[in-house]
C-alpha cells in the first residue's frame, strides 16, 4: 500500500534541486566570467578570435571565417564548459564535505584536473584536434586554472551551500 506524503515533504527535493542548479549556475557564471577576462587579458584583448577559437571546437576552422554568430557559439561554448565544471565540483562536494570544508586548497587541485581534461581529453576529441605541445602556454593556462578557475567555482559552491534554501 502506498503512503501519502504530505505537501511539505514533496517541496524538500524541489528546494533541494532549485538550490543545486543556483549554486551550479552561479558557479558557472562567476567562473566563465573570471576565466573569459583572464582568456581576453592573455589574448591581447583579441575577443572576436578568441571566441572563434572556442567555436573552432566544434566547427573546426571554418569557425575563423564565420561573423558574430561564431562569437556567439564560441561564448556559449565557454559557459558551456564553465557550467560543466561547476556541475561536477558540485556534485562531487555532496558525496566529499571535505571539498567544501577546503574549498581554497580542493579549488587549486580541481583547477588543476579541469585543465589536464581539458587539454588531454575535450580538445584533442573536438574538431581542434591535438594540436602542438606549447610548454608557456599550458603553464600560463594551468596557473589561471589554479588561482582562477577551480577556486572561484570551489569558493561560490562553498558559498551557497552554506545558506539556507
């Protein structure tokens, strides 16, 4: 025989998720953010390349000769992969406290994993393809990974989860 459950125990997994999917967009957005002018900053400010670039993943070259909805793809892309991590860090901090409880110190070392993905698996398996092996740049990027990334989604996802839904 089923059991009735009342109004309030239904609400408690819908507030849980609403708080689940503000932390990861939050996170998301603060890290795509910070990420995105620290991308323009080693760039030379050169926005309308760098977010071909990053449309170039999926549209391989041909996204250097599209317009401004090749920006766009590229931006959404960005927030795409931004949204991702936070995504995982999130889930993985229910099922590990401790991630939130070192939010500083598991922020640099899940900056440092994104990174390793990120070169080693996403771009290699996307329409870029393996490119060169450039030693300054992947240090240069790991270190914005490190201090930027991986703590601003470890910091936001510490943040919200400590308040109350």
């Amino acid at each position: 025989m089923r059991s009735r459950m009342c109004a309030t125990e239904l609400r408690v997994p819908r507030q849980t998720e609403t708080m689940a999917l503000r932390t990861i967009l939050m996170a998301g957005l603060i890290c795509g953010t910070l990420d995105g002018l620290c991308a323009l900053g080693l760039s030379a400010g050169r926005f309308v390349r760098l977010f071909r670039f990053l449309a170039s993943g999926l549209l391989g070259p041909k996204a250097f000769e599209g317009g401004m909805a090749t920006v766009a793809l590229g931006i959404a892309v960005h927030f795409s992969v931004a949204l991702g991590a936070a995504a995982v860090f999130f889930w993985a901090s229910r099922a590990l406290p401790f991630m939130i409880e070192q939010a500083v110190l598991c922020g640099v070392l899940f900056g440092v994993l994104v990174h390793v993905f990120m070169n080693f698996v996403v771009i290699p398996f996307s329409a870029i393809g393996r490119r060169p092996f450039n030693a300054r740049a992947f240090v240069v990027q790991l270190l914005v990974h490190m201090i930027v990334v991986g703590p601003s989604i470890a910091l936001t996802v510490r943040y919200y989860s400590r308040l109350k839904s």
